[in-house]
C-alpha cells in the first residue's frame, strides 16, 4: 500500500484477488452513510464494472448498504474468520449469492469448511 496524503492511499491487487471495500459517512450526528462491497480484481483482460475509486474497476461479488445490512455481512465474515478460513479465500460464488440472500431478505448462509474445499476443488479443475 502506498499512503499519499493523509485521505488517499492507493493498493495494489493482483488479478482475481478478493479484496473489501468499506465507506462510512458521519456528520455530528453519527453515521450517514454505510456500504461494504467485496470486490474481485479484473485479470487485464476482462471487462470490469466501474467502482468509484477503484481504476481500472472491479468485479463486484457483494454491495450492501445500510447498517442492518453491513452488520449482517460483518458477522458473516467473522464466522467465517471463526472457522479459520481466510476471507480472501473464500469463494467468489458464496459472496454473490449472500449478497442475493441478505438483499432478498433470507437468511445468510453458512461457508463452512466442507464448502470451502469443494470451492478449492473446483477450482483446481479451471
């Protein structure tokens, strides 16, 4: 990570990486503004979705806002650490459909470890 100033920083990703984008807003009455998106680095030669502040852009496997909603995919995210699986890790596919249980209304589902090494595994045969 290079720091520029105090308000900018710029990372670097490798392609296919997953990385966590959060943005909070407040004012002198508390928090305005929340939005957690988990993000997926374009290989160079993929088409990816515009993300403000993210160059060249980014798939996006998750984009919630709202504080009941960030909470709940904080909380799915901890579980998952719980199980001691690392979050960069885990699948692009379970992110897409909690992102398609938590804005539906459904209940989130559990990545557990017999679903992150079917995810390995079908990987490996890419």
């Amino acid at each position: 990570m290079q720091t520029v100033d105090l308000h900018r920083r710029f990372a670097y990703f490798l392609p296919r990486a997953t990385l966590c984008r959060i943005w909070w807003e407040r004012n002198d009455y508390g928090t305005t503004r929340w939005e957690l998106a988990v993000l997926q680095a374009p290989v160079p030669s993929d088409t990816a979705q515009s993300v403000v502040g993210v160059t060249p852009g980014a798939h996006i496997l998750l984009l919630v806002s709202g504080p009941r909603l960030v909470k709940r995919t904080l909380s799915a995210c901890r579980d998952i650490e719980h199980r001691g699986i690392a979050l960069s890790d885990v699948s692009p596919n379970y992110w897409r459909v909690l992102h398609n249980r938590l804005t539906g209304g459904a209940e989130a589902g559990c990545y557990d470890t017999n679903r992150h090494v079917a995810a390995i595994r079908r990987k490996q045969l890419q």
